[in-house]
C-alpha cells in the first residue's frame, strides 16, 4: 500500500504571484480577493492543507487574512505563519487558540484545523544574532505549547520571565497546534529539535534530503522526541514533459536579472543559510537550470527562499514526490505559477494519484 502524504498548497499574501517571473501583474498582486480565492480553489481542488506565508514588508497581514478567510472554508487545514518577533508568547497563545475556534473541527470533530508556521525572524531594525534569534523562538514554542496544553506557566528564561495561567479560551482539541518549523543553520535545527513538531526543507537533491532527516531524527533523540518531516518545493506539471519544460521557461522569458535580484534581497531573511543554500543550488545546476532529474532551480532567479520547482508530466511528478516520500517526508507545501492555475493542474493531473490526507500529530 502507497505510503499517506499531507498535501498542501500556498496562498500568496507576500506578493509572490505572476504569470511571468518579476514582471508584476495587478490581477495577481496580493489582495484579499485573489488570496482568497488561491485558499478557495485549493479547498476545491483537494488540498489537504494550504500554507498562508508572512512577511513584514510584503503584502497581507497573516493574522487578519487567516481569520477571514477561516470562515470561508469548510474542509482545509490552514498553516498559520507567525514571526516570532513581533508577538508577545501568552497573546500569541491567545491568538492560536481563537483561530482555531474560528476555523472549526476537523472531519472526525476529534480537532481543530490550524497549524502554525513558526519564523525565527529579525524585525525591521532589529537584528539579533542567529544564535539569538532561535534561542528566543525555542522559549517562545516552549511557553505557548505549555499555554494552550492548559498547564500553568512558570517560565523564566533568558528573553521571558513569565508566571501565568493559561487563557480561558483553548483550542477545540485543548492542546497546542502542530508547529511546523524550517531552518539550516546549527541553531535553526536544535530550536527544531528541541520544540517543535514538522520540520520543514526547502528543496534540495536527494542525498541531502536524506542526510538532513538523519540528522534532525539523532538531534530530536537527545531531546526525548520525534519529529515528522515536510517539504516545501513549487511544481510545473503539464500532460507531456517538453510542455512541463517549456512551461518553466515561460515563466523566466522576460525576466530582468537586476530586478530578480532585488525580488531576492528584499525579503529580511534573504542572507540566512537556507537562501545560501539555495543560491549553491542554483550555481550547481547545469545550464537549463536543472540540479538533478526533475528538479529545477530557475525559480530561485527571482525569488528569496524556496527556490526549486519539480517540473515534468504527472508520471514524473508523482514520481519525484514518492521518491521523497521514500526518504521519509510526511508532507509536502507545493505551489506554482499563476498559483490558482497551477493548483489546478496539479489537482486534477496529480493529486488523484496521492494517497494523502492531513498529517495526525
């Protein structure tokens, strides 16, 4: 029997959606009607999860939108992004456990349908070192998990020193959400290991997508844990391969290369590790901008974080997608161009083919 996968799709609140690479198009720009509308077909398409991004300087607030559009679905899980930076823990608790409630039960009303994306993020102006930055993340994971499980908090750390009980409004399961987690760095996978529950990759080749699960599962063991595995990547699926191919180049035909890179460096996490690593990629690949079979980096041109996209027909796809599975990725945050299109096709070329349904933590 097929292995079961979590399938999820991206919304794109942080101005992330064209038809052409850094060409902007005013029906794609970030608003609430077509971010909407992106959760909507997603829903339609079924989608098991949808992935509602953050960033400061970019688009839609996460929070307010989340909220909204909560009321507008009925089956789809949403991952909630959050900036740690920018929340007080016990209102950031509070925050979790009213989306939940707004969003409503599960299927099998055992749960809610809310997932948090947590960031280890700088605020503009702020810049705190990496060690910093995910050693204030691990306190933060640490009190709201202890909030929203119902237990009293006695926390005194090195960024927060707190003694409260938790908020009268809880979840619909009474515990903590899912907090789904990515980073590369020494100090993004010990705050993975030691607090939180899916660790996410940007795409990579296979012998590194191995060599990372290996490492995070021996990192998690030393805490007493176990982690589930996610991976984020965009796709361009099409009926035959030459059109998949043909379809990426589309997408990069009028881009400006001096406009892709301030596309990149906008974004205030565009000199972390994890956007390191997929710049190397890109360098890596050969000159159709393809790392290993399948596997294409040109979207990395212009864009800051995920920089890959697996592009093929839909026997290639699921392929590529089982392979990961094979390496014991649980879930998978996908998303193409124009992302509502896109979703489309792969829910009618690809998703039928998944065994999948939403990842029980």
């Amino acid at each position: 029997m097929a292995q079961q996968c979590e399938v999820a799709w991206f919304s794109a609140l942080c101005d992330d959606d064209y038809e052409f690479l850094g060409v902007p198009d005013p029906r794609l720009q970030s608003s609430w009607e077509h971010c909407r509308n992106i959760v909507l077909q997603a829903e339609k398409g079924g989608f098991d999860n949808i992935l509602l991004p953050s960033g400061y300087q970019l688009g839609l607030d996460t929070t307010a939108f989340a909220a909204a559009v909560a009321t507008q679905v009925r089956r789809i899980k949403l991952l909630w992004a959050t900036r740690i930076g920018e929340d007080w823990p016990p209102q950031l608790a509070r925050r979790i456990a009213t989306l939940d409630r707004i969003l409503g039960p599960n299927g099998a009303n055992t749960g809610g349908r809310l997932n948090v994306n947590i960031i280890s993020s700088d605020m503009p102006g702020e810049t705190l070192s990496g060690k910093a930055r995910y050693a204030r993340a691990t306190e933060v994971v640490k009190i709201v998990r202890i909030l929203l499980d119902g237990g009293s908090l006695d926390h005194q750390g090195e960024f927060y020193q707190l003694k409260l009980d938790p908020p009268r409004i809880t979840t619909i399961s009474g515990k903590c959400p899912a907090f789904y987690f990515g980073g590369l760095s020494e100090d993004a996978r010990e705050c993975a290991a030691e607090g939180c529950d899916v660790y996410l990759m940007w795409p990579d080749t296979m012998d590194k997508v191995r060599e990372t699960i290996d490492d995070m599962q021996q990192r998690a063991a030393r805490f007493g844990r176990k982690l589930r595995f996610g991976y984020r990547v965009h796709v361009v699926v099409r009926e035959t391969e030459e059109e998949a191919r043909s379809a990426a180049d589309r997408l990069l035909s009028k881009l400006d290369d001096e406009i892709g890179r301030a596309i990149r460096e906008k974004s205030l996490d565009a000199k972390n590790v994890g956007v390191q690593r997929q710049a190397e990629l890109r360098s890596a690949a050969g000159g159709d901008g393809f790392i290993e079979d399948n596997l294409w980096t040109g979207i990395g041109r212009a864009r800051s974080g995920c920089g890959a996209a697996i592009v093929g027909d839909p026997d290639q796809v699921l392929a590529k997608l089982r392979a990961y599975q094979a390496q014991g990725i649980e879930a998978f945050i996908l998303s193409g161009y124009p992302h509502a299109a896109e979703a489309d096709l792969f829910s009618r070329h690809v998703l039928p083919h998944l065994q999948h349904g939403p990842l029980d933590i």
